[in-house]
C-alpha cells in the first residue's frame, strides 16, 4: 500500500489521549448526513490509528545522553500536544468531512477529553489523564460558504441535532454554542479580514486542494496564525483533503510539499505536523480490469474498501467520456493533472533557475497581457540571451469592489524596465490598453513595441506550441515565481478546427470555465514573452545594442 506518513510510527508510542478521545466519540455521536445518519459510531482501526496520533503528547521523560550514558529527565513540555497541524489526503468518499466532524465535536464539548490533565498510574503504566477546553473557538471553513453546509459545519450540526449530547449546545445554521455559553464552533468566512484576530483552539478546513484563489489561502494562513494566541489552549488545526492538482499551488500541495520537504531533510521526528496520505501505487496496469480493481481497492484502505462500490468505480473509468485524469486524482487519490491542462506543471517547476538574476543592461523581451477592471494584468520579461523569464509586474482582481489595474503603476514599470535593460521586442496584447500600447510604441519605438493580437488563432496555437517545446526541451527557465506558476496550472487547451503542417489540431489557451477566478494572463504574458525573444533572436537583436530613446513631451 503507498502510504506516506509523517513522522512515520515511533518504535516506542508516544503517549496518547486517543483511546479516550475515540471513546467518547462512540459513546455519544453518531453517523452524519446520509444513509447511516443517526446510527452509533463504531470507528474502524484506521481511524482509531490517524485519532492516536493526532492525539499524541509529550511524555513525561525524555532521554538525554550524558557522556556514553543515556539517562531519562523530566520533559517540561511534558502532556503538551505533539502536533499543532494535522492532514489528512485520503481519496473521495473515505468519510474524511465526518471524521473531522467527529473531531470537532469532541473538541466543542466541554467533557470532551482533548487535552492532558497530568500523568496517572494504570496498572503500573503512566498513562496521561485527560481535560475538556475552557472556552473553546472552532472556526470550519470550507472553498466556498454555500458548500459549508454540505462540509464538515454541516455534518456537525447534523450530528449533534441527532445524538444524545446534542441537549448541550444551542445549534444554529451557522454557529454552534455550549448551552453555558461558553464555547462555540462556526461556519466561517474565507476573508482573511474576517478571521484576523480570532483566538482559536481548534479548527479545520474542509477540501483544501479547491484552495487555490489567494482569498482562501490567505484566509487559512491568517488561520494558522491565530493558534499563537492561545498557547495555554494548545490551540490546532486539522486540513481534510483529496490528492492536490500539481502547480495549482493550492493549500493541499503547499501542505504535502511541505510534509515532504521535511521527510526529505530527514528532521520529520521534529515536526509539527502529522501527516497522512494513501494513494494507489503505480505498480497496477490501469488498462485491465485487475490492474484498476486493485489500485481502487489499495487507494481506499483496508477498511473504505470492504464497503465502498468497488467494481462501480472501477466502471467510471471505461466510461466512453471519462476524465480519466480527474478520476485518477479522486479515486486512486493521486496527485494527477488535470486533462486539458495547457501546460506541463511538473515540467514548469523543474526549470526554475534559483538565485539568477539578469544583470541590469541584458537585452529581453517583454510580453504583456491582461484586462483593466477583471482578471489581472501581467508583464513577463525574457533575458534573450539565456532565455530566462521573470515577472516585471502581476496585477490581479480579487473580488475587490470598482477594483482596476493601476495604469500609471503598470506605465511605471514598464518606463523602469526600458532603463534598466535593452529591451529589444515588447508585444503587447491590445485590447483596452489600445492607447497606452500606442504610447509605448511613440515613447520606445513602434518597433519594438508591437501589437500583438492573441484572438489571432493561428499566430497564437503556433506561438503557444514554440514554447510548450522550449519547456520540454529545457531552453526556457524562470524564478519561480508562485503566481505565474498557479496562471500555467490555470491554463485549459481549447482546440481550434486549424490544423498544422502535420494535419494535428492547433489549440490555444482557454480558461477552465469562462466565469472561472481561476487567472491565466501570466502564463499568455509568458508565451508572448518568448514570442518576442524568438523575433528578436531572428532580426539578430540577441546581443547589448544601445537605442536612442526618444521621449514624448
């Protein structure tokens, strides 16, 4: 089974609050929205095993070598949590949203067993006692406020509406409080605003690889900051989540990258977070019938298995219009990219060139694209020369009201960049920039600065697909810069009725959805980019040339 788990089990168990948390958990839920909604909870042995290390705390002793000694010493830390963040990436339909559910409403009650109390002798062992929270603040927040109900806020309340305890809170459509008034959970906002200044001790986010606007990821970051607040709470925060989409830089893949950048460095028995995901190994032929029935069967875990409709999942794969792909990311929960995707992501982030800058002087290539009230706006620079790309400027629409691009911010760096370096090809997609394009042209010379139209679909197709093989040939590489990664990973193809010279259907780049916030313009800014460096390279403007700049007004 292809499970990574961070930090891997201890050869010696940490202490844990988990039998007693799983416990109460069974004593007084009960199954959520669905068909077993109202049944008693009987946890499987794996959720037990992701509850015991979620509820790990410190022990009482810690070894110490003192020469060639190893004596144990009293831990100051000890019963404090071991994690402050956990995730879990498990494939759809693992029952992820109601296990958090379950969670917090252990968290929310005020005899909920959550916290470490001191150390007791239990027959002969030393075993931690336990605690509920004083006061507790559970904010849940889920990709978009209609989709709460449905998320984990709303299997909680509907958990609580049916089971024995649910007498112990006032329960609302959007908050939930402690009869005593002094507790409460709540469906929340996205807005970092909205959340700034809260004092949580627990909370969760629900779906986190649909994370990807900037609103929601600044809204978890602010999140995450809160759990300084409370330190006496020991505040923590728990991410459910299917396999991410590479390059959409959503929550779930900052989460996994992070958990793996620690494994690799080999410092995972520090870390602060645990980690859990299972996906389908790559050992399975997906072609046969076999092959696809066992890496659905090995994806869902020996427990989803035995009641999941195995051979019915297996069938949406042969499906004549199946997205393998996406069936691929959420049911043998892979990290797959999405069909249709314009560019290859895992390709973009191994061509980037740390720590290089080109030097003041270099002669580049501009390419700009953008809008003036929606989407964004962006300018990409290219060095000529080694075909290096950078942002020179990304301006984007973020649900802000009467929002529009700073015109004379983007003028200034454009002026800044035609004094900083010799910009030998600037193409400039036109539309509503028609008139600051044609002061560029005046001010910089109308023949470096050109329109360059790109609902021209054959121009287009054509200067899309010379830089899709400049990725896959490696000529061209970048800085990494986060935002124009998310606009490749944005980027759709949408095929034309035009063929090549090879009779193979030309396509150009689309949205994923028209309505979609999802932004693309970086990346059109970057294939422009590089449409310019390779004009420049053919008129032989690839060396230092120094032009006469001639200025209006």
């Amino acid at each position: 089974m292809s499970v990574f788990m961070l930090p891997p089990p201890d050869d010696e168990p940490w202490p844990t609050l988990g039998p007693d948390v799983c416990a109460f958990i069974e004593a007084y839920f009960c199954h959520g929205p669905g068909d077993l909604l109202g049944e008693p909870v009987q946890l499987d042995e794996e959720q037990r095993g992701w509850i015991y290390r979620l509820y790990e705390v410190e022990p009482e002793k810690t070894e110490r070598r003192r020469g060639r000694v190893i004596v144990k010493a009293k831990n100051p830390k000890a019963g404090r949590r071991r994690f402050d963040r956990g995730s879990l990436s498990l494939r759809k339909g693992s029952n992820k949203t109601e296990f958090a559910a379950w969670i917090a409403g252990a968290e929310l009650h005020a005899d909920g067993p959550v916290r470490c109390a001191g150390f007791d002798t239990v027959r002969g062992v030393r075993v931690p006692t336990v605690r509920g929270v004083t006061d507790p603040y559970i904010p849940m927040i889920s990709y978009t406020e209609e989709q709460t109900e449905e998320l984990a806020y709303g299997a909680l309340r509907r958990i609580l509406e049916k089971c024995q305890i649910g007498n112990d809170f006032d329960i609302g459509l959007e908050r939930i409080i402690r009869r005593s008034g002094d507790g409460k959970a709540e469906a929340v906002s996205a807005s970092p605003n909205a959340r700034d200044g809260a004092r949580t001790t627990f909370q969760h986010a629900d779906e986190t690889h649909r994370f990807t606007l900037d609103t929601l990821k600044r809204g978890w970051g602010v999140m995450l900051a809160n759990l300084n607040k409370r330190p006496i709470a020991e505040p923590w925060a728990l991410e459910t989540t299917t396999a991410p989409e590479p390059g959409m830089q959503s929550v779930a893949e900052t989460t996994m990258l992070y958990a793996q950048g620690i494994a690799e460095k080999g410092t995972g028995a520090k870390s602060r977070l645990f980690f859990f995901h299972r996906q389908a190994s790559e050992k399975h032929d997906l072609e046969t019938e076999a092959g696809l029935r066992a890496a659905v069967v090995e994806a869902s875990g020996p427990y989803i298995s035995k009641w999941s409709a195995i051979d019915r999942i297996a069938e949406a794969f042969r499906a004549p219009d199946a997205d393998t792909a996406y069936l691929e990311r959420v049911w043998l929960n892979r990290p797959v990219q999405a069909s249709g995707v314009a560019f290859d992501v895992s390709r973009w982030r191994e061509l980037v060139r740390p720590g290089y800058t080109a030097p003041n002087g270099a002669v580049i290539a501009l390419g700009f694209d953008g809008s003036r009230y929606e989407d964004s706006t962006a300018l990409i620079a290219t060095e000529i020369t080694s075909g290096h790309q950078w942002p020179l400027g990304i301006w984007s629409h973020d649900g802000k009201p009467n929002w529009e691009v700073p015109v004379t911010e983007v003028d200034g760096i454009v002026a800044d960049a035609f004094l900083r370096y010799t910009v030998a090809r600037m193409y400039c997609d036109p539309p509503l920039w028609e008139g600051w394009v044609s002061t560029w042209a005046g001010k910089y010379s109308p023949e470096r600065v050109v329109e360059w139209w790109t609902n021209r679909r054959k121009p287009m197709a054509y200067a899309i697909r010379s830089f899709a093989a400049a990725m896959a040939a490696g000529e061209v590489t970048h800085d990494g810069d986060r935002v124009v990664t998310s606009h490749m990973a944005n980027a759709r193809r949408l095929y034309t009725n035009l063929v090549d010279e090879k009779g193979q259907r030309l396509w150009i780049l689309r949205k994923e959805r028209p309505d979609s916030p999802m932004k693309i313009d970086a990346a059109v800014a970057s294939v422009l980019s590089w449409e310019a460096r390779n004009d420049a390279l053919a008129a032989g403007l690839g060396v230092v040339q120094k032009y006469e700049l001639s200025f209006i007004g």
